[in-house]
C-alpha cells in the first residue's frame, strides 16, 4: 500500500521529470520566434553597433530575426533591469556592459544584481579607455599631466559622459594614483564632449577607442594613455597606466551578452557556440578592430568569471572613490 509519504516522492518525481521534459522541448525546438537584444544605448553608438554585427550574425546562423531594441535612461538602468526581468526563455537576451556593474555599486534601489539576475553568454568585445588631448596644452605623458596638475589645482578639466560611466571611474582613479585634481565636465555621451576637445573649449576628456577612432588616425586628437591593464591591440604604442608607474589600473569598455536567470543551460550552449563561430569570422573580426574594439569572444564561464572579478573590483573601489550611494 502506498503511503502519503510514497505518494508525496512519486508526485515530485513526476513533476521534477515533467518540468526537464517540457525544458528540454523548448530547448530542443530553440529558436521558433525572434530574439530581442535589448541595449541600453541610443541608436548609433558603439555598444549599439557591436549589438547589431552580432545579431545580423545570429540571425544568418540561427534562422530567425534577431532584433535590437534600444532601451536608454537612467545610465543605462532601465535596459539592465527589463533584461533582468524578461522571461528566461532565450528570446530576450541584454547586452551588458561594466557599467551595469558599476551601477549597482553606484546607485540606490537598483533593481538587480548583475551575479545574480543574469546568465552569462559570452564576452563579445572590450575597448580602451582613453585619456585624450588636442594638442594645445603641452602634456603628452602623464608624467607630463601630473606636474601641470600639481602645479595648477583643478585648473585642467577633463570630460566625460557622465557621472559613474567608466570613463569617469578611470578619472577618479587616474587622480587618486597620481595624487593631482583636475576639473571633471560630464557631457550627454562622448560625441559633446568630443567636439568641445576639438573646437579647444576643454583640453582632456577620456574616452573609448569606438568614439574617436577617425580623429585619432588623423592625428585631431593625441592619446597620453589608456587604463587598461595592457597595451590593446587597437592601440599598440600608447602606453598604459601600469607602463607608466601605476599598477592595477584595469578600467576598459566591456560588452557581452547575457540572458535572464533560469534560462536553460541548453539555449546558453546554443547561444554560445553561434557567437563563437561568429567571432572567428575574419571580415566581422576586422570590422570590430577598425572601430576600435579588441574581440574577446569565449565561453561562458570565462565571461561569468569576468563579471564575478569585476564585481568585486568595483564593490571595493567606488566606495574608496566617494561614488557611492547616489
């Protein structure tokens, strides 16, 4: 005779057997609709446009529209949290960024937590973090900078996208290192910020690779160096912050896709192993370096260890920065 408790084991069992087999059906028949991308910048910005090579890739692989949707405000929040809160079924998928990290630290009440609510799927590209000049100050090392800084407090500005973007953050660390001041100026994203550095109105701003490569190859605009823990290969002869006596700068543009939380293991292989292919691709590999991207496609443990690292970087150093709690 079969006991409640029997009984009790027999009817999980079943369910645990009944929800795998339902799992593996959606997995197996993936995908069967669109699949959104949601990013968390305005249309035709560098993010955007890394979101939309990739999705035109995904979609030749995989055999059905792969969309981008462009969901911007509150410093990217308003992307990171419908990504976090989409139904884990592989359809709708984010394109995070280490911005979102740094959000988190950043900011009240945000409405997820990137190691929690977020299934990794893979790194795509990361880009140097850049501190530029135009030429009409003479600072061209930050050797050069730091004297001029020390010697003239806060007299030199420097522009950003604003507050809490990582341009900023590797502001705020290039001064705590150096022990010098300078003027921060945020801007509406880097394209203001950009225009007021050529037209002379501020001599520095930082910036990524992605937004200022064709002024750079023209020689507008002079790197003095970026904050990356190595030299990038978009960049091979500026130096880095470390290379210039200031170890543990790791500051870069980060972008990656990830899914919501519970999204089968199977639709995250699946998904994996497209961008893979995709990444090898010599003519979208190219298009990525000429706008200024170093590719970083892998697995999706390497990118879960990436956003796990950076993390915990960030939970220690913006408090120490005094961004905290906005």
């Amino acid at each position: 005779m079969m006991t409640w408790r029997s009984l009790f084991r027999t009817l999980m069992l079943a369910a645990l057997l009944f929800a795998t087999a339902g799992e593996r059906a959606r997995s197996d028949d993936f995908p069967s609709r669109n699949i959104t991308i949601i990013v968390s910048q305005a249309v035709g910005g560098g993010n955007d446009i890394l979101a939309r090579l990739f999705a035109e890739r995904l979609q030749a692989r995989l055999g059905k529209p792969v969309v981008v949707e462009n969901r911007v405000g509150a410093g990217g929040m308003i992307g990171a949290t419908a990504g976090a809160r989409a139904a884990p079924d592989g359809y709708t998928l984010l394109l995070l960024t280490n911005a979102d990290i740094m959000n988190q630290f950043i900011h009240r009440n945000v409405a997820f937590d990137v190691r929690r609510d977020f299934a990794p799927i893979s790194l795509l590209a990361t880009a140097p973090l850049v501190l530029l000049t135009n030429g009409i100050i003479p600072v061209r090392t930050f050797g050069d900078l730091i004297r001029r800084a020390r010697a003239e407090p806060n007299a030199l500005s420097y522009g950003t996208p604003g507050v809490g973007t990582p341009h900023h953050i590797s502001g705020e660390m290039m001064q705590k290192a150096g022990q010098f001041r300078l003027t921060h100026v945020t801007y509406r994203g880097t394209a203001p910020s950009l225009n007021d550095l050529l037209s002379g109105q501020i001599p520095l701003i930082i910036a990524t690779t992605i937004s200022v490569m064709p002024h750079l190859q023209a020689g507008k605009v002079q790197p003095i160096v970026t904050a990356d823990q190595k030299r990038s290969s978009v960049l091979p002869d500026v130096p880095t912050l470390e290379e210039s006596g200031y170890p543990g700068f790791d500051v870069e543009s980060v972008a990656g896709l990830v899914a919501p939380a519970g999204t089968p293991a199977a639709i995250i292989a699946r998904l994996n192993q497209e961008i893979q292919v995709a990444g090898r691709e010599p003519e979208l590999r190219q298009r990525l370096i000429t706008l200024g991207y170093d590719v970083a496609v892998g697995t999706a443990e390497d990118f879960r260890r990436k956003i796990d690292v950076d993390a915990q970087k960030y939970e220690k150093l913006i408090p120490e920065l005094g961004l905290a709690g906005n």
